[in-house]
C-alpha cells in the first residue's frame, strides 16, 4: 500500500480496534465523552484567555520562540490553531478523523524540532486552566466535578499517547537515515522498545541511558523528559486522589454530625411548635376572657354613668328641697309675725271692750239716775255692755286661737329648722356619694381603658405567636430539607470517595 496515500493512523497500525483498545485502558467511556461535551460552552467562552496563558508560558523560553521563528509561523497564527486544537478536545466525537488530526499536529511538531519535553509538558496549563472553570461549574455538585476532572485527564492522556506515537513513528523513519551502525540502532530500538514497553505497563522508575548527540539520543532523552513528565502528572493525580478522599472523610464525618444535630433540631422545632401551639391556644382563651372582662367593664361605666346622673339629679333635687324649706320657713316665720300682729289688735280690741264695758256700765248707773227718763240709755247701754261682754270673748277665744296658732307656728319653725338642717345633712351626702360615684366612675373608665388594652395587647401577642407559629413551621420544612440535602451531600461524599478511588486504581498502575 502506497504510504502517499495511507492515513497517519493507517501508516502507524492505529485502526480502530488499537484505538478502541487505548480507550478502554484510559477508562474513556461515553459517561467522559457526554461531560466532554457538556464542558465545552465553559472551554469555549474562556479558550481565548486559555490559549493567552499557553503562549505566555512559551514565550517565557527562548529556545521555543526560536523553533517558532525557524518554522516561519507566530504566535497569532499559532493561537489561532491552538484554539481550534483545544476546542476540538470537547467536540464529542474521539474517532478516525480526531485521531489523524492529533497525529498530524504530532507529525508537523516533529519536522519542526518541538521536541515531546515542550509538547507533552504544555498538557499541564490546559489542566491548570480548565480545571478551575470545571470547578466553578459543577461547585455544587462534587461527584460531578471530579468525574469532569476525569474525563479531561483521559482525553489528555489519550492525546498524550498519540503525540508520542507520532514522535516515535517519525523515529522510526528517521532511523533508516541515520549514518549509525545496525547493531547500535537495533541495540537502542531494542532499549527504547522495552522501555517504551515498561512505562505502557506503568513503570514510570526506569530512564534510558543516553549518551551523544544524534537524533537518536535526543529522542532517548526526550523519551525520559517525556517519562519524567507523566510521573509527575501521576504523583499529583495521587496527591488529588489522597486529597480527595481525606477531604470526603472529613465531609463524610462533618455531615453525619449535622444530620444528627438537624434531626435533634427537627424534634426541638416539633416539639417547640406543639408548644406554641398550647400557648396559642391559652392566649385564644385569654383574649376571649379579656374582651368579656371589656364588655363588663363597659357595662360597669355605663351604669356608673347612670349613676353618677342619678345622683347628680338628687344633688339637684336636694338643693330645691332646701330651697323650699327655706321658702316655708320664711312663711311661717312672715305667719308668726303677722299672728303676733293680730294678738296686738285683739288686745286693742279687748281693751276697747272693757272700756265699752265700763262705759255701759257707767251709762247704766246714769240712766237708773234718771229714772224713766234714762230707761231707753239703760236698754242701750246693757245692749253695749252685752255687745262688750261678746267682744271680750270673742277676742278671748281669738287670743287663744292665737296662742295656738303661734304654739304651733313655734313648733313648724323648729320643725322647719330641724327639717332644713336634715335637708343640708342630706345634700352633704348626696354630694359625697355624688364625689364617690365620680371616683368609681374614672376608676371604672381606668379598668375600662385597661381592659381595651388588655384585648389589644392579648391581640398582638396572638397575632405574634401565629407569626411564631408560621415561622417555626417554615423552620420546619427548611430543616427537613437541610436532613434531604445532607444526606444528598453525604451520598454524594461517598460517590466522590468511590471515584477517587477508582482514580487511585488508575493510577496505581503507574510506579514512579
């Protein structure tokens, strides 16, 4: 077969089965070709700045600058390629045609002196750049972070073995030109066969013995830069590893103690809630006994209120009555003298009688005097002694209505006083209950207001326990998601353990 014609990967027997082969010794699965996939919008979105960080640390070695400047290319040109490079790590598709394409690169690499020391080295900044964007994504989900980490370790390590094979294919080649007797070239493709063989099983211990400086002994030496390079990788993989699994024990522990402190939480909270639940029902009671002490209260003012009027009306009454035992007591008193006034004229009266009287009696011995001639005076003067005589007893009968009257005018004024001083002592008491009942009225309007601010206050505190009660509840369900999530997390702890240690299994095949 016409070699012009033949694919690198068909010239270098790597068909799909070698290829296949490889993959299933990385552990690549389509598990790592899915989260390849699933990370290339992150690479994608940061390739530029990647591909930036890997031509600065180029750019850092003179020696390197300078097998640019010979090739005729820079570092634009360069950055360009190495983007669609790096993209095409995340594409999904890991056949034929990815293959051919890697070990081309490999092929142009070698004709221009980038020796595997610079190539297989620069693999580091790709994993010093993309893993922390692997990180930031899946920072939530550790299990899913690390088998990320993976499958970019084994695409790599995949592309690894490809660069090599191209450097030992052009070697290979290389040799049928080289001015070196047989028995050397076949003693040092036997060496670096075997020793090729050693670090394929894992041996990563063993370095060639490299002497000169012809192109077979630089690529011994690029052979053991290569090695050194990947024990390297394998000593840190086992640091992470280590890393990984002792941080999963420590989370493992950290989270089983919090699962047990959220479930003592979860019965703190229940058993709070019940409690609440008692308070509230004690402050529904206390609420409903406080607005019935309210309504008495209230009905208590009203009826002090009542009272306080009532009193306040016999205050009033009290005064008229005292203003109408006055009024008597003037009228009798006005009785008494006007009285006293008729005794005086009944007095003149019977004065005036006695003197008619001694006039008629007088007349009377006159007219016998005369004798017949004084017979009519005598009839006359009898008639006014009679007429004085009725006089005399009238107005004695009228002294002694008189004396009655002023006995009993006497008797009414006393009464009258006595009824005044009875009218005061009552108006006095009347206006000490009237005080008292305006005491009990503020008191009463005090228990009153107290009492609507008992309600109020009993209102707030209901209100604030079902604000507690809600609260507690949500309290509640965060914690009994917070025992969901931890027990996810520890699951999720455990899944990391297995996976680091399946990587330690990985890479316990490599001794170093």
């Amino acid at each position: 077969m016409n070699k012009q014609s033949d694919s690198l990967s068909e010239q270098m027997h790597i068909d799909s089965d070698e290829q296949r082969s490889r993959k299933v010794f990385i552990d690549f699965t389509d598990n790592d070709i899915a989260l390849l996939k699933e990370l290339k919008p992150v690479v994608a979105a940061h390739a530029a700045r990647v591909v930036d960080v890997f031509y600065k640390n180029i750019q850092d070695y003179p020696e390197l600058m300078r097998i640019i400047d010979k090739a005729g290319s820079n570092i634009d040109r360069l950055k360009q390629a190495q983007k669609r490079y790096l993209l095409e790590m995340f594409e999904g598709d890991y056949g034929t045609a990815y293959v051919d394409r890697r070990l081309r690169i490999g092929e142009v690499h070698n004709q221009i002196g980038l020796t595997p020391r610079w190539y297989i080295g620069s693999y580091s900044v790709y994993v010093q750049e993309i893993v922390p964007l692997i990180n930031k994504k899946y920072r939530f989900k550790p299990a899913r972070r690390q088998q990320a980490t993976l499958a970019v370790n084994k695409i790599i390590s995949f592309d690894s073995q490809l660069a090599m094979d191209t450097y030992i294919h052009g070697l290979m080649e290389d040799l049928g030109s080289v001015s070196m007797s047989k028995d050397i070239i076949d003693n040092s493709v036997i060496a670096y066969r075997d020793f090729i063989g050693k670090v394929a099983s894992g041996d990563l211990r063993e370095r060639l013995e490299v002497s000169g400086d012809d192109d077979l002994s630089q690529l011994g030496s690029h052979l053991n830069d290569m090695t050194e390079n990947l024990g390297t990788i394998t000593n840190q993989m086992r640091e992470v590893g280590s890393s990984i699994t002792s941080t999963v024990s420590e989370l493992d522990a950290s989270v089983t103690a919090q699962s047990s402190g959220t479930a003592e939480q979860a019965a703190a909270v229940n058993q709070t809630t019940a409690t609440l639940e008692e308070i509230r029902q004690t402050s529904t009671q206390t609420l409903d006994k406080a607005q019935t002490l309210g309504q008495s209260a209230e009905r208590t003012r009203k009826e002090s209120s009542q009272g306080l009027a009532a009193v306040q009306e016999a205050i009033e009454g009290m005064a008229a009555i005292s203003s109408k035992v006055d009024d008597i007591a003037q009228t009798i008193l006005a009785l008494s003298e006007q009285t006293q006034q008729i005794g005086e004229i009944t007095e003149v009266v019977n004065s005036l009688a006695q003197q008619s009287k001694m006039l008629a009696l007088n007349a009377s011995i006159e007219a016998a005097k005369a004798g017949d001639a004084g017979k009519g005076f005598a009839v006359v003067a009898d008639e006014v002694k009679d007429l004085a005589e009725q006089s005399q007893q009238s107005t004695a009968q009228v002294q002694k209505i008189l004396q009655d009257i002023r006995h009993a005018t006497d008797r009414a004024v006393m009464a009258t006083e006595e009824g005044s001083k009875g009218v005061d002592r009552g108006v006095l008491l009347v206006e000490r209950s009237g005080d008292v009942m305006r005491t009990l009225s503020e008191v009463i309007q005090e228990t009153v207001t107290s009492s609507q601010q008992i309600v109020a206050a009993v209102r707030q505190e209901a209100a604030g326990i079902d604000q507690v009660n809600t609260a507690m509840g949500e309290i509640n369900k965060v914690t009994q998601q917070f025992v969901s999530t931890a027990e996810q997390t520890q699951q999720a702890s455990r899944d990391i353990a297995r996976l680091a240690s399946e990587m330690g299994k990985v890479v316990s095949v490599y001794k170093t």
